[in-house]
C-alpha cells in the first residue's frame, strides 16, 4: 500500500507542509518525495498529461527509487460524453497516452491510474 497528497500546488501549504523560506531550486514534488513514494497528479484530470512535464517531475523525484505517481484520467473521457461521439476520440486517446507513457517508460513511474466517473 502507498500513502501520499493528492496533489502538490497549493499556495495554502507553504509553512504547514513546505517550509515557509524555499531554497532556490525548491520544488513541491522533490520535497514530497522525500517523505511519501506517490502523489496523484490532479491536472491530468483536466487536461491531457503533457508528456515534457511527465518527463520533469520524474526527475524532480528521482531521489527516491521506490516513487511512483497516480494520474487521474482526463475528465473527457469519464464525464464529457460528447468527446466519445464526436469521432475525436482516438486523437484524444493518443493524447492522454503520450502523458502516460512517460510515466510507464524505462524509469517506470506509473502507478495507478485513478478513473473518476461522474455521478448524479
């Protein structure tokens, strides 16, 4: 079992969980690595995982080899059933994939994929 935030960017941790003075160089997910092996990355919900910042962050959490991120898969998929029968779904499809694939390369940084449905 792994235990980590979901989530990294919040202004509101700065002196709760970051420390108030950030060294130069300081970056949430290095600093969160140090204490957990997983953090969910919530942009993926909204947006398709970029693949150059897929590739960054796992070096920013290379320090711990046991490190693996959760991406929530992109909301287009799971709430918008328009996307689905708009025919631009295996462009989309490609497009989230390019994401996590970095993820899953030879570092192997992928953990699991969360897959949020919409209820009402």
């Amino acid at each position: 079992m792994r235990v980590g935030p979901a989530g990294w960017s919040y202004p509101d941790w700065a002196g709760y969980v970051y420390p108030s003075r950030r060294p130069k160089g300081f970056h949430e997910a290095t600093y969160l690595a140090e204490y957990f092996d997983t953090i969910e990355i919530n942009t993926s919900f909204y947006q398709p995982l970029r693949a150059d910042h897929a590739a960054q962050w796992i070096e920013r959490v290379a320090a711990n080899p046991r490190f693996v991120f959760t991406a929530k898969l992109w909301q287009r998929f799971t709430h918008d059933i328009r996307s689905t029968a708009s025919g631009s779904a295996a462009a989309e499809e490609r497009e989230v994939r390019a994401g996590f694939d970095v993820l899953r390369g030879q570092q192997a940084r992928r953990g699991a994929a969360a897959i949020p449905f919409f209820v009402s």
